[in-house]
C-alpha cells in the first residue's frame, strides 16, 4: 500500500469554526490532491499541489484554501466551515503528471458541519 | 473547466451478464485516461492508465480501450460476478501549462446480483 494517510479519520464541528485537514505522504511524490466526495458528484477537485509552496484551485476551491510547507504534506483548510461543506474528503498523492502511473488515495476524512 | 462524463450513471447486471461503461473526456491537450474501482468504504484503487491512441488493457475479466482522438473510453467487464459490484470512476489528466489537473467523472454504479 502507498504511504499515505490524512488525520483525522472523522470530525464534527460547527459552523463557522476553522478546520484543518492533513494528508501525509512517505512516497516523496510531487503531486497531491484534495478531493471531496458528494453524492451523484463523484470525487470534486478542490485543489492540488505540484510542489512544495506549489498550489493551483480545482473545480470546487471556493471556501477552502491550502498549504504545503513540506513535501509530505498537504492541508485543507475550511477558514469557517458550512454545512454545504459536509462532506467525505480524500487525499490522493501521483509521483508525476505525465506518466503512467496512477493515483493513490489516503483513507477519507468525514467531515460533519452541524 | 475540464468536463469527464460518465454513462450510465447506474447499472444492474445478473450474475454472468457482460457489460460494459463510457467515459468521455476533453481530447485538447489530453495526457492520460484513469479507471478506477471504488468500493464502498475504501478508497478507490487503480485498474488502468492508459495514454495513447488505440490503447487496449486488460485485467483478468476487466479490459478497457481508448480513443484519444475523439475523446472517449469503454471499461468492459466480461461475466460480472457479485464481487465486481462497486463504481467505477474514470480520471482525465490534461496538460494545463505547467500543471496538470487529474479530473473525474460521476461515477458508474454497477451492481450485480447472484
């Protein structure tokens, strides 16, 4: 199995708090994504990372924003979490674009906003 | 915004039936066409990458084509047994300067009853 997990596995918080999500890689991969998972929408790009301090928005950015100081991780930040933010989140890590190879995916964090 | 589609959004299959999913993909600066099998509570793990024009793979009784050049993908899946039930995600990376995007359809739900 790729090495990479995201902390924490399960939260609830309210609305309007912060949030962080980590994702955490041992593979010394240079690309990382966060994805959300919704019902009928499969897996929605927020962002992605192409390499330390490297961040781009995907489909779905509004509310969310990014960090990646190292390149074992990769955060997801909700500034003030909504309930439209319920959702299941994975991380997924890709050594390169134009390879290949394919994508792996950490565990899922489900995130609830009450 | 890149658009990956995917059809049927759901199917059901008797035990033996063959079938088989679309997914279509933006053909403009396309690099790499994923499938994925997503089983419910896991994450989703890796079937093929395929790249160029004319590609045929295959993985036991699951094989897929490519047609780079109109944009589209078919995932095959010969005797579908009950273990085969999960969605299946197709993934569209597309160069976009110096970063890529790994994009994904809905999803197809198969379902398969002994």
């Amino acid at each position: 199995d790729a090495g990479i997990t995201q902390s924490p596995r399960h939260k609830v918080t309210e609305t309007g708090t912060p949030v962080t999500l980590r994702c955490h890689q041992t593979e010394n991969h240079r690309y990382m994504y966060w994805y959300r998972q919704d019902p009928g929408h499969g897996l929605r790009l927020i962002h992605y990372s192409y390499g330390v301090k490297d961040t781009d928005k995907g489909e779905v950015s509004d509310g969310y924003s990014v960090s990646r100081s190292k390149t074992e991780d990769f955060l997801l930040t909700l500034e003030s979490a909504t309930s439209s933010q319920t959702s299941v989140y994975f991380c997924a890590i890709k050594d390169r674009p134009r390879s290949n190879t394919e994508a792996f995916f950490g565990q899922g964090t489900r995130l609830t906003v009450v | 915004i890149l658009n990956v589609e995917q059809s049927p959004q759901s199917l059901h299959v008797q035990e033996g039936d063959s079938t088989n999913f679309t997914c279509s993909f933006p053909s403009s600066n396309f690099y790499a066409l994923h499938w994925y099998r997503w089983e419910t509570a896991k994450s989703p793990e890796a079937l093929f990458v395929m790249t160029l024009n004319g590609d045929e793979k295959k993985k036991g009784r699951i094989s897929a084509t490519l047609n780079t050049k109109e944009g589209y993908s078919y995932l095959y899946i010969k005797g579908s047994q009950p273990e085969d039930s999960a969605t299946y995600l197709c993934a569209s990376l597309n160069y976009g300067g110096a970063t890529n995007k790994l994009i994904f359809g809905t999803g197809t739900l198969l379902a398969v009853q002994p």
